[in-house]
C-alpha cells in the first residue's frame, strides 16, 4: 500500500471528533454556526469563542464565551486542555480591508499571531485556520488553482490570509503545533446573510425575497467556485482527524461558474425573475477563482458532494424561513430554523 493510501486510510478510519474538546474560534456566523453544529453531532465537547453568535438557537448546545483577540486572560482560560481549535476568527470584508489597511493588520494578523501563540502556549496540538481559497492565488493564477501555486493576493484581505497562513506554518514548521490552512472557495448555504462585498447567493436570494434588485458589479462575467457548506464542514472535520504531513488545503467544488450563470440558475431553480442594477465593475474582484481539489481528495478522502442546483434549494428554503422568522438583523433571541432539507453532516447529524 503506497504511501497516500495509507494515510487515507489512517484518516478514515478515525474520522470522528467525538469526545474531543473543540474550541472554534470566531464561530458566531455562517461557517462557525454550521461547523459547530456538525460537531456536536459527532459528540465533540464544544467551545465557541467570539462575539455574541448570530444564531444562538442552532448551537444551543455547545458552550459559549464572550470575548475578542484582545482578551488574552479569556483566550488562555478557553484554551485549556483542548485537542483541537478552528480558528474562524476575523471581522473584515474584502471591501473593510481595503479601507483602512492598519487597522484590518492589527485587528485580523497580529490578532491571529497573538491567538497562535497562546495555542502554544497551551499545548494545543492541532490549530485549523480558514483561508480564502478565492482570493489568495490572485489575478491570472492557473485555473484550477493548485496549493502549490504561487500565492499573489492582490488586496488587503488576500495579504492578510496569506500572512496569516504563513505565520501558522511557522509554528508548525518549529514543531509547536500542527498548522493546517483551507483554502475556502465561495461557501453558500445556510445560516449565511448577505453582506457588503461577500456572499452572492445569500444576497440574491436576500433582495429576491425582499422584492429588491440585486446589485452586479461589472459585465457578470467574473467566475467563481462556489462549494455548498456541508461540504465544507465535512472537509473541516476530516481535517481535524487528519494525521498525515500536508497542511495546506483547497476546499472548493472544482467546477467555475459566472455570476451571470449563477444568476440564471437562481432563476431555473425557483422560477422566478431577478431583478438586476448594474455597476462599474470593482478593482478588488478577480476574473477567475476555481479551485483543485485532488490534494484534499487524495489525503483527506474528501470532495464536494452537493449539486449546485441542490445547494441552491437549501439556502433559499433556509433564507425563505429566515425571512419569515426575523428581520435582517438577527437578534440573540430570535427563533430561526436549524437545518437546510439535506442529508449531511448538517442535517443529517452524521
């Protein structure tokens, strides 16, 4: 048995975190919601970290504690004898990173080195850090972006996750902890709202229930990788039991789709019109992100799973009962639903 197959099969064999301590760092929104959830179906003792969650119903379960990347005193009390921590943590937007750039360092990468250095000095032994699949390869990468390919951000936000990865690979490379990075494509889904610069699905959807038109940037014709979100929780937990010697990991669906196809597919799907208002294109967008995912295929057992057209069905059945439930800000006491219609680590519990 070759060497990949080896630890395939080492992977799989052990892939639940049950009765784990999972410590998931900035786990109050729509990745950390989801992942969160799917942890405590496997039987993890869960600690989420951060602000006050959006959707505190749905991880009614798990223990929370307030606080930020300033509050070493509340970092260090959560970090004790924890087997594994995601850290999800960042409060910027592509568009707020290039605002104010200072800011956005001493916030996101000095807040995620000094986070990374109390994981140290815990003793933690495994830190799992969410990058940005979509932006860190940067205008004319190779499609499809490989993790071996040179890393080029072209904005703020996309120094800013490279940096962060780096500096986790350095305290891994010093043998203080095992650093792994995903390299995230466009996750969609549900428990995602729609925000400035981010999220093209939820947003369509979002104005689309709200009878508003959606606001495209450019001709349309930028390309994305989109990737549903139980597939990226999926990766996310197979990486927290991995044992092999990769550390870094695409995370995305492999296949491109632009905005204007997306668009056409919304409108397949639920056979209804969209409004459009069109704008000059933006210079922090990209032409074209598509990520490979053979390198998660082969170490993790991983892929993407979800048809695009199936994805799109939960997110909107989600943002439809979201929109009967609440306004669009969520308050910490709303009732909002607790899972798409899809089997899966979400749903499913699996």
């Amino acid at each position: 048995m070759n060497t990949h197959a080896k630890q395939h099969e080492q992977s799989q064999a052990d892939s639940s975190l049950e009765g784990m301590r999972v410590v998931v760092a900035g786990g109050g929104g729509f990745i950390g919601t989801n992942l969160i959830r799917a942890l405590l179906a496997q039987g993890a003792n869960v600690v989420g970290y951060g602000r006050l969650p959006r959707f505190p119903a749905a991880i009614k379960d798990a223990k929370w504690v307030q606080g930020d990347l300033e509050n070493t005193i509340a970092i260090n009390a959560v970090l004790q004898d924890v087997d594994v921590v995601y850290y999800l943590a960042g409060n910027a937007s592509p568009m707020d990173a290039e605002r104010s750039i200072s800011d956005h360092v001493q916030t996101n990468v000095l807040g995620a080195v000094r986070f990374f250095e109390q994981c140290v000095q815990n003793k933690v032994s495994k830190v799992i850090s969410v990058s940005s699949g979509g932006m860190v390869y940067g205008p004319n990468a190779e499609l499809p972006s490989q993790e071996a390919s040179t890393t080029n951000p072209s904005n703020s936000y996309a120094l800013a996750k490279v940096a962060i990865e780096q500096y986790l690979s350095l305290f891994d490379k010093r043998g203080d902890i095992q650093g792994f990075s995903l390299r995230v494509a466009n996750p969609y889904g549900p428990y995602q709202l729609p925000r400035s610069g981010q999220g093209l699905i939820a947003t369509v959807l979002d104005r689309l229930l709200s009878d508003k038109p959606v606001d495209i940037y450019g001709d349309g014709e930028t390309i994305r990788d989109f990737v549903h979100i139980s597939d990226v929780v999926e990766a996310m937990l197979q990486t927290g039991s991995y044992r092999g010697s990769q550390r870094v990991f695409n995370v995305g669906s492999g296949q491109g789709r632009s905005v204007n196809e997306v668009l056409e597919s919304i409108e397949t799907v639920l056979g209804r019109k969209i409004q459009i208002t069109r704008h000059k294109a933006r210079k922090i967008d990209i032409s074209a992100s598509i990520l490979d995912g053979t390198r998660a295929k082969v170490e993790l057992g991983w892929e993407s799973k979800i048809k695009f057209e199936d994805g799109l069905h939960t997110a909107y059945q989600w943002m439809k009962s979201y929109h009967t439930a609440s306004t669009i800000e969520p308050s910490p006491t709303s009732t909002l639903p607790t899972a798409g219609p899809i089997a899966g680590p979400i749903a499913g519990g699996a």
